[in-house]
C-alpha cells in the first residue's frame, strides 16, 4: 500500500457479494425491508429544511433520502451494495463516501448520479454522471475512488507520485468507519455508517520482537479448533516496514494463519537493518516455522507473498527452501536477484544465505514445490514486472508443471494486496495517472481472488 512503512487492498466478479438491498422510505417512514436489516441511514426530519423536490415532483415533500447496504459490517476486501432510495423522480443527487486516514487527515469521493422515475439510484447498475470519478456502474466505486482532502497527500493528487488510504493499522484498530452520504442542492439528505473490518472477531493477534522472537512482525491467527488452512508469510518492499499488515490481518479473517514480517525499516530499537543488504534466509525461515506451528496452520501448504523487491526474496526461499514453502505470490515481481538497496558503498548483496551473499542474477523456479503465481500490471513505471511474470510462468516447477502469471495491461507497479480498502493514485509508464489507479483497482480485485483460489 504505496510506501508508508506502517502499512500493508477483473472485470468485476462479485461471486454474490453485492446482494443489494431495496430501499424506498418515504420522509416519516421507521425501518427499511430487505436484507439491510434494520434502517440507521439518519434523515432530515419531515418540515425541516429548505428545498422540494424538483419539477419532476407531484407536490409531496422529497427533500429526504434513504440509504441502504447489503451489509452494514464486512471485511474490507468485499465490496458494497449500494442503493438510495426515497427520492423524487429523476432526482439529481451528490452520493458521497468519507473515510479517515491513521493521522487523522479526511478522505472523500463523490459522484452526481440521477434516480429513476421511482426516486431510486442503484450503484451496481448506474455509473456516476460524466463518469466521475469512476467510468462504470461499480457498487464499490466511491470506497475505492477516495482521494485525500487535507494533509500532505493533497499536493500528490495528480502529480504520479504512488499514495494510496492508510487508516489505524489492524493491531491498533480491527474496523475503520466508512460514512456514506446522499446531498441535494447542498443539503444533506442521508447519511450512513458502516464498518469495514480488517478483523472478524474469531481472529487473534500479537506482536513479535527481534528481542523475545527473533523476528519483528505482526501475527494473526484464527482461534484454536479452526480447520488447518494454508498459512501465509507476508512481506513488501523497497518501502519497508510492516507493509503486509493489513493483507495479513484479513488473509486470517479467511482462515489462514498469516504473518506480516518486517525485514528491514523495521524503526529505531527494532534490531533489524536500514538496507536491503545481505538479508539472510535464516531470518524469513524463521518466521516461517513459527507461523507453521500456529493453530490453524497446515505446515505443508505454507505460502509466502513478496511484493515488489520482496519477490525476489519470495521466489527465493520457493526455490530454495521448498520443504518448507510450497507455493509464492510474487506481486509486481522481478525474475532476477537485484543489488543491495539503501547499502551505500557498504552494500554486497541485498540477500544472503547462512552468512553468504546469493549473487545477482536469474532466478531458477524448478525446485519449487507447488506454484509461483506472478502478478503484474503492464504500465508498471518502477521496473518490467510484466515481463518478468511471464518468465516466471514460462518456468516449471518440481513436479513439471509451469508457475503461473496473471498481467493487466493497463495496471501500474501496485497491483498488491486486496480490493477496495487501498483508495489513491499512482502514474503509470504511459504518464497516465486516473486510468492507471483504476486499473490498479481491478487488478487488486481480480488478483486478490486468484490469490485465494490458490491458497484454498
């Protein structure tokens, strides 16, 4: 999730998490019907305010809207069904969704859409009017489509720079709040609340230190008596710090032991290094036998997930280690071993080995147990992670069989983690910067599915 070193989200293939629910409550109405349950969207009430409706309206009051979920709490990798309802025919509103950042900074998208002859707007079947600032009916557009209105990120919008959403991480805060509004002629009609979970509560959690663990990473893991699933050891980038955290934390809300590690800009007192340069195996390997023996975890179907310069480090402990790790996630991938990275003239190898640097070059894949799954976007401007995936397919595994990639054209360098709960922009290779952020969104959707796929 772009490069703060706290943090960790096809055409779209909802697989029955959009199941919407109906709303049409008339200004003094208590409960809407339908799956959505019980209505806590808050309206003005009848005789306060200003405005009617517009000329399409009969006489009746239709300054109120209501909004309704197909679920007010969801893990925050599911998408939303979002509809209004309550308004007058053809009704033009501003539907709007805000959200706060981990420093406390606002985030906001919003689109104009206009309801139908009955005062409804469906989200999953209309698409924003002018198509901003989302192209085509997506239930989820404005969750994913959220921009930063106050902080530092402000002066990134549009320049290309990569930023992306970073509330409290799952350690600290298991939900974030998403408030949904609905605005006519600049009055608030409605406005709703739900919670995007990054934890169910079956889900357990605990810090690890180089000083009482030998490792730094966050820990999370379904409750004792779970079905034995494959585990997942997650890791980043360049960027360092704990960047898989919160991939970790809802990769065990679907059952899968995982563990967010840090291997590098860990923080001052962390005992871990500044630099990619001459981290060992040992130290991943390591964390990997730990999270092996945790409650829930099937030793035999460990994974590992390495975005970016953590791919090389991913494919290496496949390959090199396999009676340990079966299969590899390699996002936005290289297929060789690069230089140390941030080593100065000090720098010798950015991984080791028991002590010995492993020299720069191609990466082999045919002693890799189960399957290296390579994905990539194909406006990547960081490095050809493209072409890199489709080396890595074009290799076999131990058994014969070739690894697999999955590339989307239009798709930049962060195409890691999960849908939805990843809003910002990023530049692509082309200069382009709102159709490459879209595309990453896609991409987190459909990749974070097959991700899944393979791990059951």
């Amino acid at each position: 999730m772009g490069r703060n070193p706290r943090v960790g989200r096809n055409p779209k293939a909802r697989a029955g998490l959009a199941a919407l629910v109906m709303l049409a409550v008339p200004a003094a109405t208590a409960a809407c019907s339908g799956g959505g349950g019980q209505d806590d969207a808050r309206k003005p009430v009848a005789g306060h305010g200003t405005g009617h409706g517009t000329g399409h309206d009969t006489g009746h009051d239709r300054d109120h809207a209501a909004i309704h979920v197909d679920r007010t709490a969801a893990l925050a990798d599911r998408d939303v069904g979002l509809r209004i309802g309550g308004l007058g025919a053809h009704d033009r509103v501003m539907v709007a969704a805000h959200a706060v950042d981990q420093r406390g900074q606002p985030w906001r998208s919003q689109g104009e859409f206009t309801a139908d002859g009955r005062g409804r707007i469906d989200l999953g079947e209309q698409a924003p009017r002018g198509g901003r600032p989302y192209a085509k009916a997506d239930s989820s557009g404005l969750l994913a489509t959220m921009l930063p209105e106050a902080g530092t990120g402000v002066k990134k919008i549009g320049s290309g720079d990569a930023f992306s959403y970073h509330p409290p991480s799952p350690a600290e805060k298991p939900t974030y709040k998403l408030r949904l509004t609905v605005e006519k002629n600049g009055k608030q009609l409605a406005d709703r609340t739900i919670t995007r979970q990054w934890l169910t509560d079956k889900v357990r959690h605990r810090k690890l230190t180089v000083a009482k663990n030998r490792i730094d990473g966050e820990m999370y893991t379904p409750r004792a008596g779970s079905r034995r699933q494959a585990p997942v050891l997650v890791f980043g980038g360049s960027e360092g710090g704990n960047s898989g955290e919160y991939a970790a934390a809802l990769l065990a809300s679907h059952g899968h032991p995982a563990l967010s590690l840090c291997y590098f800009r860990c923080g001052e007192g962390s005992g871990r290094p500044n630099a990619i340069n001459m981290i060992d195996t040992g130290y991943f390997l390591r964390a990997a036998r730990l999270l092996a023996h945790e409650p829930g975890a099937d030793p035999d179907r460990l994974a590992v997930m390495g975005n970016s310069r953590g791919s090389e480090i991913a494919q290496l402990l496949g390959q090199r280690h396999p009676s340990v790790v079966r299969d590899v996630i390699a996002y936005a991938p290289s297929d060789k071993v690069n230089g140390p990275y941030l080593a100065g003239a000090s720098g010798r190898a950015a991984w080791a080995e028991h002590g010995t640097p492993i020299p720069a070059g191609p990466i082999r894949l045919n002693h890799v147990r189960g399957t290296v799954l390579a994905v990539a976007g194909g406006n990547d401007k960081m490095w050809g992670s493209a072409a890199a995936a489709r080396t890595i397919a074009a290799q076999r595994n131990a058994s014969g069989a070739h690894h697999h990639q999955v590339t989307y054209e239009n798709a930049g360098h962060h195409v890691n983690w999960f849908p939805y709960g990843q809003p910002g922009q990023e530049g692509g290779a082309n200069g382009r910067i709102v159709s490459t952020s879209v595309s990453d969104q896609q991409a987190r959707e459909d990749g974070w599915a097959r991700v899944l796929k393979l791990l059951r």
